[in-house]
C-alpha cells in the first residue's frame, strides 16, 4: 500500500499552522529544505509518513526534575 500523499493546506492543518499563518508556514518548509516532498507535475505534496517523522524528530522532551541533597543541620 503506497503512502497517503498529502496537500499542502492537509499539511498546514496537521501542524496546526492553517488558522494563523495558512499555508506559509508549510511552504517555508519546504522553501528551505527541512521536510521532502514529491513534486507531482507541479503540484507539491508531503508523505504522511516524512510529515509524521519531522514532527517525531523535532519534539522536544520534558526535563526531568533533578532531586537535590540539601544539608540537614
């Protein structure tokens, strides 16, 4: 089964980006090469799969609490 080939207002609306900035944020992405695409004639569409790797690869992680030893006088 071949990929889910998505547009880019499809994508800008996974990102949660398409009811502030449209499909600018997207595009920009693409613009500067940080996320492939597959040009379809000239249409630009973004795989599922390399949309769902980005957002894998640039979430950030909670720090975890550091326990600290306070002298107990």
């Amino acid at each position: 089964m071949a990929d889910q080939l998505l547009t880019i207002k499809e994508v800008a609306e996974r990102l949660g980006t398409w009811e502030t900035s449209g499909e600018r944020f997207p595009r920009r992405l693409i613009a500067e090469r940080r996320i492939a695409y597959v040009k379809v004639g000239r249409h630009v569409r973004v795989s599922a799969a390399i949309l769902a790797a980005f957002i894998s690869a640039n979430t950030v992680q909670p720090r975890q609490a550091r326990r600290t030893m306070r002298a107990v006088a």
